[in-house]
C-alpha cells in the first residue's frame, strides 16, 4: 500500500513547494544585498547579486528536489523561475542592468543545478 502511495505521488508537480522556494531564494538574496548596497551602494551589487541568485536558487532547488520524487531538474528550474518573477513583480519591469538580467538567468540554472543536485543524491541513496 505505501509503495502504491509513492509511485501514485511519483509524476506530480509540487507546487507549494516550489512557489515556496522561490520565494524563500528571492527573500534570502534581497535580505543579502541590502546591508551590501547600504554599506558600499549599487556598484558592488552588479557583482554580488548574479553570484548570489546562483547560490540561493541552487539552495532551494535543492531543499524543494529533496522532497520529491521525480522531475527533479523541473522542480528546481520553477523555483529559479518563481524567485525571477518575484523579482521582476517588486521591481515593477523597470529595465535594469545587464548583470541583474544575467542574474535571472543564474537563477533559473541554479535552480535547475539543484534539483538535479537533489536527484543524483537520491539516486545515490537507492544505490547504496
């Protein structure tokens, strides 16, 4: 019966989860930039804020990879996708700078490096 659970949860998309993420990697990075933009102002975060959507959206495609049971990569790609839009929703679509749009794209590929992070290790687990 358990068994007949899991495969029945096996296909399905884990929205919460990933909406979840995406804002929790958009929250994160932005609660990381301030201090920085504050201190030093905006120049430092054409630099700072590229690697760090890479970062928070690998962490939380991760986090949201490691609880489900398939489409890995797809999970973690949404989450990078959720924290873009956010981003894009609080910025109002203003045209922004080059690094910033280059940080979206590090988020979707964080994201996606994480889910796919996320289903090698669970892949290794079933190995082992």
């Amino acid at each position: 019966m358990a068994s007949g659970l899991a495969e029945a949860g096996a296909g399905r998309m884990h929205w919460v989860r990933i909406l979840v993420g995406g804002f929790l990697a958009e929250a994160l990075l932005i609660v990381l930039v301030i201090p920085i933009a504050v201190k030093w102002g905006q120049h430092p975060l054409l630099y700072v804020a590229p690697v760090g959507s890479l970062l928070t959206c690998f962490g939380f495609g991760l986090w949201v990879g490691r609880g489900v049971q398939s489409r890995f990569v797809v999970h973690g790609l949404l989450v990078g996708v959720v924290a873009a839009v956010i981003y894009v929703a609080l910025t109002l679509a203003r045209p922004e700078p080059m690094a910033y749009v280059i940080a979206h794209g590090l988020k979707l590929l964080g994201g996606a490096a994480g889910g796919w992070f996320a289903g090698k290790q669970r892949e290794n687990r079933r190995g082992a």
